[in-house]
C-alpha cells in the first residue's frame, strides 16, 4: 500500500487527471479523500496498493501540469500487514 | 470578458484572438477539417495569414501535424471540429504521445450551455483524451485565451514534448471582447543535470571493460545529436539505436552496431547482451528494443541519460541517473576512451558476422534491397516517412540515415496510416526535401484518402508502396507463432493501386521484377509532382531476425531457422 498527498491546481479534470494516471499506472486506488487548500487549491490525499513503486507513482504524478507537490508517506508495517491509511495531517 | 463600453477599442471574437495567439507562436501551417462547432475559428482563418490544410479524415491531419512537429521541433498544429471530428483526431494525438512529439490540438466543442446535455456533435473530447495528452484546456473565458495558448505551446514543446489539447466551445470562439492585455510568459525552466550525477557517470563508463551506449529519440527531440556524436567520438563507445534513434549516429559509422530489440541487427542484439556498461540516452527500454526484460543486458550496469524523471527505473533500474538537458549531460561525460580495445574489435566482427545479405533466393523483388538501393542511390536531402509493418522494419533495417530527422516512424503507436500523412507534413514543414513515404498494401488503405490532399496541395511526395497482398508482419507471426492459422491476413483482391493513384491524378508505376527496379526508383526520383511506384513482392517474405516474444534478445530467429521461406 502506498500513500501519498498531492496537491493540485483547481484546473478543469485535474482530480480526473491525477486518478486516471494512478489507475492506468496500475496502482488500485484504495482511497481518496479530496480537500481544498487555502489558495483555492485541491488536495488529494489517495492510498493505493500494487507492486509497483509508490516513488516511481510519485513521479508520473509530478508529470502532470496540474500537480504542483506530490508527497509519499513512508510505508508503515502494522503487524506484518501494510498499515491501513494513515490520517496525513492538514499542512495548510 | 464583456464588450468595452469604449467604441474606440477594437472588439476581436474569441476565434480572431486564438488565431493571433496561433501566430505569435510562430504557426505557419495548420492541418485540419472544418465542421459545425468549428465554423467560427474557420471563418476567422480567411485572410489570418495562416497557411491551413484541408486533410481528407481529421486523422490525416493530426499525423500530418505529427510528422510537422516531428521535423521541426516546434508544435505541429491541427484543428477539427467537435464529436466525430474530435475523436477522429484522437489515434494522431495518441501517435504524438506516446514518440514525444510537439502538437497543439484545437477541437470546436458545442457551446458551453449545452456541453453535458448530449448536443449535437457533442462528446467529451477533453475526458476522451485525457490519457493520452501532455495537458489540456477547455477554454471558458476568451481574456485567458492568450495566456492559455502560449502556456499550451510551451508545454508542448518544454521538456519532454507532447501533444496539448484545446478545446474551444462556439460561443466562446464568437463572444467579442476588447484584446486583453498579453504578458508574455516567462521563459519555461530548463533543467539542467546535476553535476555530480554526471560525475558519477564519467565514472562508471571509465571502468567499463564493454561498454555500450543506445542512442534514443529523445537525442533528436531534444536537439542533442551533435553533442552525442561528440560524446561518442570522444569515449569511442560502440553505439546501438532505437528505432527512433535511427540516424543519431550516422550508420555508416564505424562505432555504429545497428539497431536493437525484435527486429534489430545481430552485432547491435549481441553487443547489449554481453556488454557490462550500458548507457541509455533519451530512449526507454520499451519492450519491442529489450526483449524479455528480465534477461536484457544481464551483466550491464546502466546509466540512464533522460529529461522525463518517471522514465528513470521504470522497466529497469538505473545505476546512475542523470536527469535534465541531454546534450548537457553529454558534454560532460568524458571519461577518457571507455572500454578494452578487444570488445571494440568483438563488436567490429559481429558486425561483420551479422552484415545484411541482399543475395536472397527467388525471382521476385526483395524489399531489403530495393531500400538499400534507394536510400544509398538518393540525393542527401532524402527523408523517409514509414507506415507500419513488415516494410517499417525493412526500412529501419537497411535504409541508410545520416540525421535522425531523416526517419519518420510511428514508434510507441505503431500507427498503420501514420506514413502517407506524415510525408504530406514533412513535405510542407521542409519543402527542399526529397520526401519518400514507404508503405504496405495494408497501411496505405488506412489513410489512402490523402492521397486527395497530396494533389490538391500538389505536394511532391514520392511513394513506394510495397504490396505482398497481405497482411505481412500479422501473417508472419501466424505462420512462426500461430500454427500457420492464417487468420484475416489476405489481401489478394487489393484494389488496383497503380490505377488508385491515376484517379487521384498521381503518375504511377507498377514493378514486379528485380530488373525493373533501377529505371522504376529512377523515374520514382526523377518525376515532377507526387508520383508512386508499386511494387509487387512476395507474400511469403518475412523479416529477419525476429527475436521471438518472451525471448532474451541474443536468442534471434533467422530465415534459416524457421519453418518454411
């Protein structure tokens, strides 16, 4: 499981633009919560699962023009299982 | 925006200010097709002094525009209007894609109060091809137009290049509004590799005993091939290419072993297996160059050289990792001569070993050989322009490129139709140029419409379609891979080309014996006006070597081993 916070632009399909790539990437999203950042920005914070990388996920994300910052949470392991998601913790 | 409560300030629509913002660009040319939702941009087209293209099918225009961008590093533009103009666009914006290719795309869309009430003509372009662009933007206010223009050209050309989508609703390519104030934008940032990465390099290729490097297509994309060569001549590294790396080092090079991958050159297939230092620059490692991944290059320590970071470790996982402007990176790598005097001479002899043969058996006219013939007879102004197939592999084989620009192949794609369309962008984006598009009898159905544009724009386009009535490379893979269960491949009552191309008004001719094919390329060459040249071969001949799927690269299947010829 790898979780990341990205915040994005309030650009026309950003949040489409940033769930397709993770799903086309093959990582399956697990959860989404979107916010907004004082500056009228967007924040996602998703959890995905697959075997592959959570830093090679971060940066296609960072490809995207709409993707200002992208932040990968450490992966934690909770008695021999990935941790569930972790509450990320407003930065704003 | 509102109109200006000033008579004095001039009122410009939407479509006029889009137009300007397409010219302070620099566009020239556009390709494209007009229609409902589009009509406004087309009226404001009259007189803009932009030069447009009218394609035959929307796809026509977007791998027009494709090979423009290709040819000219700056941003092909091609324009349609909404629903099926739109999603007939969408095979050439995936083209441009997946080979880093510069493009803007303009689609009219259905006027805003109607878009998500299923209009007429509407569709969703912008969801549509959302996966497949470097960005998009539905235009919802004409004040952002110009700033949102030059953003989607600089997007498209910056960094690693791709295609940017415009979606321009009708009413707001007819709303007037006073010309906004335009700031242009600061220059795109421009990463440069870090130093001490490319230390790291110098030193990893200093202590390669066999050293290889693979040349990408982003060293063309990113304007790096003198720096490359430098690099090269410098460190005396063997060199192997990509497809779309054809010509970074001119293949006549002594240090050049030929391409790689399924359908790549022995020497260049056995020089990566055996090779303990491989540096990959601009390329990245798609399966059709390395074969089973887990068994390419085994031994190989490998620097990666690429602008794009999520290409770093993706397949394979780089040693070292230089990320930022090739040619760069490149000028400063210099580790003194890389590598052992023996394995030079090792990848000398295999080329020699692995030397193409033009003696094949048969009586028919051998394709490998009538491209040789071309490429090495033309004049140095001779850029080829490739559809998809048994011919695309033929051409990469053996066709001599001393500049990279010189090849237009539809790589990530492999886009069936890409090559009569690209020769009509290459032949306006470089009107000096000797352009020759190579095509199948299967590809050049797919786009065989602009064949119309070709002479309406009388373009001079020389084509060489090479008919073996098939299907070819599916019907090879049938006959190695599927128990010769010929399935949908025969295309024996292929329409009469040679009498095609009359009814467009192109000349032609139609070949089918070795001995015909000097005075055909001769007159091929020498025509004035488009002409194409049809050559009858035959359909049994497949194209060799052929690195089996799920097959490490040195493992490569020759004519001899196969079942039947």
């Amino acid at each position: 499981m790898h979780t990341l916070r990205i915040q994005i632009r309030d650009n026309d399909g950003a949040v489409l633009r940033a769930l397709g790539l993770i799903e086309r990437r093959c990582y399956r999203l697990r959860s989404c919560v979107i916010g907004e950042t004082n500056d009228g920005g967007r924040t996602m914070e998703v959890s995905v699962s697959s075997s592959r990388s959570g830093d090679l996920l971060k940066r296609q994300l960072e490809r995207l023009h709409d993707v200002m910052k992208v932040e990968l949470q450490p992966v934690a392991i909770v008695d021999g299982q990935h941790s569930a998601i972790r509450p990320l913790g407003r930065r704003n | 925006m509102t109109a200006s409560p000033n008579p004095a300030v001039k009122l410009r629509s939407g479509s006029q200010m889009l137009i300007d913002a397409l010219r302070r660009n620099g566009v020239e040319h556009v390709f494209g097709y007009p229609g409902g939702a589009i009509m406004p941009l087309y009226d404001a087209l009259v007189g803009s002094g932009l030069q447009h293209y009218l394609c035959r099918h929307e796809q026509g225009a977007a791998l027009a525009a494709d090979a423009y961008g290709r040819s000219t590093r700056k941003a092909g533009v091609c324009m349609a209007t909404s629903g099926p103009g739109a999603t007939n666009l969408v095979t050439g914006i995936a083209n441009a894609f997946m080979d880093s290719v510069p493009m803007v795309v303009i689609t009219g869309q259905v006027p805003t109060a109607l878009l998500g009430t299923d209009a007429f003509q509407e569709v969703d372009i912008f969801g549509i091809t959302l996966p497949i662009v470097k960005h998009s933007y539905i235009v919802r206010d004409i004040a952002t137009i110009p700033h949102l223009v030059d953003e989607a050209f600089q997007l498209a050309q910056g960094g690693r290049p791709g295609p940017v989508l415009i979606d321009f609703p009708k009413d707001i390519s007819t709303a007037m509004g006073a010309e906004p104030d335009y700031q242009p934008l600061p220059p795109a940032e421009f990463t440069l590799p870090d130093t001490k990465a490319i230390k790291t390099a110098s030193e990893v290729l200093g202590q390669a005993r066999r050293p290889l490097v693979i040349a990408g297509g982003g060293i063309t994309i990113s304007d790096s091939v003198q720096a490359f060569r430098e690099f090269a001549a410098h460190t005396g590294v063997p060199v192997t290419a990509t497809l779309k790396g054809l010509g970074v080092m001119p293949t006549d090079d002594d240090c050049f072993v030929g391409m790689l991958g399924m359908h790549g050159n022995g020497a260049a297939n056995h020089a990566v297996q055996n090779c303990d230092v491989l540096v990959v620059v601009g390329a990245r490692f798609d399966d059709r160059a390395t074969g089973q991944l887990a068994q390419f290059a085994p031994s190989a320590r490998v620097i990666h050289l690429d602008i794009d970071p999520a290409e770093i470790s993706k397949l394979r996982r780089a040693e070292v990792a230089v990320i930022g402007d090739l040619a760069t990176a490149l000028d400063g790598i210099r580790p003194g001569t890389a590598g052992r005097a023996s394995w030079r001479a090792q990848c000398a002899a295999w080329k020699k070993e692995f030397a193409w043969r033009y003696d094949a058996p048969g009586k028919g006219i051998y394709a490998p050989k009538l491209l040789r013939d071309l490429s090495r007879l033309s004049p140095g102004d001779l850029t080829i322009t490739c559809d998809v197939g048994q011919h695309q592999m033929w051409v990469a084989q053996h066709c001599k490129f001393d500049d990279p620009l010189d090849h237009l192949s539809s790589g990530g794609l492999g886009t069936m139709g890409y090559g009569l369309p690209a020769a009509i962008g290459v032949k306006i984006a470089k009107p000096e140029a000797t352009v020759v598009c190579v095509s199948g009898d299967g590809s050049i159905m797919m786009n065989i419409q602009e064949l119309a544009t070709i002479k309406r724009y009388d373009l001079e386009v020389k084509i060489i379609l090479l008919d073996n009535s098939a299907l070819g490379l599916v019907r090879q893979w049938q006959e190695l891979f599927f128990n010769e269960n010929y399935s949908e491949v025969d295309l024996s009552d292929n329409p009469d080309f040679a009498l095609v191309a009359e009814a467009f008004g192109i000349p032609s001719r139609s070949i089918s014996k070795p001995g015909e094919v000097a005075a055909a390329l001769d007159w091929l060459l020498s025509a004035e006006g488009p002409a194409l040249l049809h050559v009858s071969i035959n359909p049994r001949e497949n194209v060799w070597p052929l690195v089996a799927p799920g097959n490490p690269n040195h493992k490569m299947m020759q004519a001899n081993s196969a079942k039947k010829r």
